[in-house]
C-alpha cells in the first residue's frame, strides 16, 4: 500500500479541520487535492509528513507509520517558501538535499537544468522572485527521485512556460512510478494535470463518485422526448430536456438500463446514448458557496 489514512481527525480549538478523513492508494498515479485556501489542505499534508499533531487517526506511507523517518528516504514534500534560507543560495539548498540523498553535483545540474533555475542558482534566495523560490523548491523536491511526492500548491506565482514544465515533469514523474499528491485551488490547472480530483469539504475528501452517489450525466438522443420525460418524473430521476429529441439525465447504471427497458417497451427508438462528464467547476461551486454562505 502507497498510501493509508484511517479516520484522521484533526481540530483546532472547537472547530474540526479534518473529520474522520480516510483515503487509500494502492497504485502510483496523480491526485489533486482541491479546496479553498483555508480549509486544510495544508494541514493534512503537514500531517502526513509528521510535522503536525492529531487527535485520532492512523497514517501509513509505504506500508509504514507516518512517524517512521525512515519514510523521508523515498518521499519529499515540496512546502511554500517560508521554509528556505534567504541568506544561503540555491546550489546551498541543492547541495544539502543532495547530501542528504546521496545524489552527485551531475545530479544537481540535471535537475536544475530541467526546472530551469541554472541562471539564479548562486543568488541568495533573499533576492529570488516569488517564482524562482517555487522553482527551487520544485528543484529540492524532485532531486531525491521519489516514490511518494507531495507538493502544497506547487504552481503558485509562476508564470504559463513555468507552469507546463512543471506539469510536463509531474507526469513524466508518474510514468517513472512516482505517486504524487498535489494541493490547489485552481481547478484550471488540476484538470489539465489530472482526473483524479479529490475535494476537501467539511474535513472529509469527496470524489466526483462520492458527491453523486455513484450516479452519472447522461445524454440520450431518442425518438420522442415527452413520454420519457413523464417516466423520469414519476421516479424522481434528474434530468434536462435538451431539444426534442435530446435529453440529459443523471442518474445510476442500473436506472439507466431500466430507462432503455421503458423505451424499449414503448417502441421508442433510442438513436444514441453518450456519457457526459461532469462540469467540475459548478461542483467546485456547490460544495463550497454552500459551505461558505
């Protein structure tokens, strides 16, 4: 197992930050952890790096407790800047990781020649924009070659070149095997990254399957909308009329192949059926416009 959480909860005062929250991956791939600023993100990955305390809970990493360091030996968290030395250069943090990972100064040159930071590496990081520091964070946290990477909102302050080459590299990584688990409030972004977004809503993480109910958007072109329509209605199924002939539906596998069966015994012809995917923005907006109003 990659990756285990088992109930974790977390609460600062009186308020739960991280409620009974549970995940589990057991196969190398990208997730994206989507939440406004403020909601934990930060806090559950600092967490998981054992840099924060918790009520309850278990957390495994490779098949060991969170609290293990020997743990650090195959995963690295890329944090935000506060944690870099702004009288010590870029090749000084470099150099430290590189120590600490038994990697070589050819090493050194070929991560920073793929992030892009050859040019300002021996500048204090004191003079560094906020774009170089993420850039040399990123550096600091893809030299160990890892097979666990977390990174807390790692595209902050760059610019739109930066930001594909961060991505590029990101994926190149997962090919390699690495599993990586990013924070954002960018929805943009995480869908040209990755499809498998996780929402942190209410202390919990809820997947596109987990908000539905396991139930589907569906776009169903047959021959009379009418009469399907009064089928949907007395079993209070969601759905849309889009013209005529088309309609959207929502609803679960099961439902759908009793839809056609209806269709079916009416004698009406079903032209086509096409899965449609959800609009992951306007869930974005439901889940936390209503959290926030």
């Amino acid at each position: 197992m990659i990756l285990k959480i088992d109930n974790l909860t977390k609460v600062y005062g009186k308020r739960v930050i991280l409620d009974q929250l549970s995940l589990e991956v057991e196969e190398p791939q990208i997730i994206a952890l989507v939440a406004p600023n403020g909601t934990g993100k930060t806090t559950l990955l600092n967490i998981m790096c054992d840099l924060e305390g918790y009520q309850a809970g278990k957390i495994e990493i490779l098949d060991r407790p969170n609290t293990d360091r020997h743990i650090f030996a195959e995963m690295t968290y890329m944090q935000d800047n506060s944690i870099l030395y702004d009288e010590l250069t870029g090749m000084d943090h470099l150099k430290f990781i590189a120590s600490m990972y038994h990697k070589t100064q050819q090493d050194i040159a070929v991560t920073a020649h793929l992030v892009g930071v050859e040019d300002y590496l021996n500048k204090s990081v004191g003079k560094y924009s906020l774009g170089m520091k993420q850039h040399l964070l990123f550096a600091m946290g893809i030299l160990p070659e890892p097979k666990v990477f977390l990174l807390d909102e790692p595209l902050n302050g760059l610019d739109p070149d930066s930001v594909i080459n961060v991505r590029n590299i990101l994926k190149e990584m997962a090919k390699s095997g690495t599993t990586i688990l990013f924070s954002s409030h960018n929805l943009g972004e995480v869908v040209k990254l990755t499809d498998n977004i996780l929402f942190l809503h209410e202390g919990k993480l809820k997947s596109e399957k987990d908000i539905f109910e396991n139930k589907e958007k569906w776009t169903l072109v047959v021959e009379a909308v009418n009469p399907l329509e009064a089928y949907l209605q007395d079993h209070n199924l969601d759905y849309q009329i889009l013209s005529p002939h088309k309609i959207e539906i929502t609803t679960t596998q099961d439902l759908l192949a009793q839809i056609k069966n209806f269709l079916e015994e009416q004698n009406l012809a079903l032209w086509d059926t096409q899965k449609t995917d959800w609009d992951l923005e306007q869930i974005y907006l439901d889940l936390f416009e209503k959290t926030s109003s």
